[in-house]
C-alpha cells in the first residue's frame, strides 16, 4: 500500500490478490514452542501474484493473472528490510512493484 501511495496517481486503485506464498527459509519448531527460519540457498522466497489496477474513472489499466516472483539471490540481495520478520518477502514485493508494475504502467501511462 505504502508503495502505491507513493508511486501510482492518488485516484489510482491497485488491487493484489496473493495467490500463493513460500516464505524464504525453513521453518524449524523447537521444544520451546518458536518457530526459527532457516535460510539456504535452496530455499529462496516465492509468491504467485493477480493483480488489477484501474484508474479513477474505474477503467482498467493493467491487469494481470498469475505472475510469478521469485529472488533467487535473495541471501546477497539488499538489506533495506533488513531488521523486518519478513524482510526477503517485502524486498521481493518492492522489487516486483518498481520493475514490473512500474514498467508495465509507463506502457499504459496515457490511460491513468
């Protein structure tokens, strides 16, 4: 949301559906009843994405359905989230919304 309000017109209306999440990691429970994650290289974070974005006449600008993101680098990717719980997730989202939905809305400017 953060994102949008900063980068999308302000009567832009962007809509994400998560589809699907794979947390970075191994998740491992221990006898003390909390969950540590373990991070490998084999594990990187992954999520499927639907999104619609319509501009603020309720036309739809961009849509799209099942697009997949993945950071397979994500143990030598950039340490902004870095004292987040979900810190390769969020750097996944933020990289997908200025690469992607950025570049696919300068296409789509002129109907914003």
């Amino acid at each position: 949301q953060k994102l949008a309000n900063r980068y999308l017109p302000e009567d832009a209306r962007l809509e994400v559906e998560v589809v699907q999440l794979d947390l970075a990691g191994d998740v491992r429970t221990s006898s003390v009843a909390t969950n540590t994650r373990i991070f490998k290289r084999t594990d990187p974070p992954s999520m499927i994405l639907s999104y619609t974005l319509t501009n603020g006449k309720g036309e739809l600008v961009l849509t799209r359905e099942q697009e997949e993101l993945r950071n397979l680098n994500y143990l030598s990717g950039s340490t902004k989230f870095k004292n987040s719980r979900f810190q390769h997730e969020k750097y996944l989202i933020e990289s997908w919304f200025r690469r992607s939905l950025m570049a696919n809305l300068k296409s789509q400017q002129a109907n914003l």
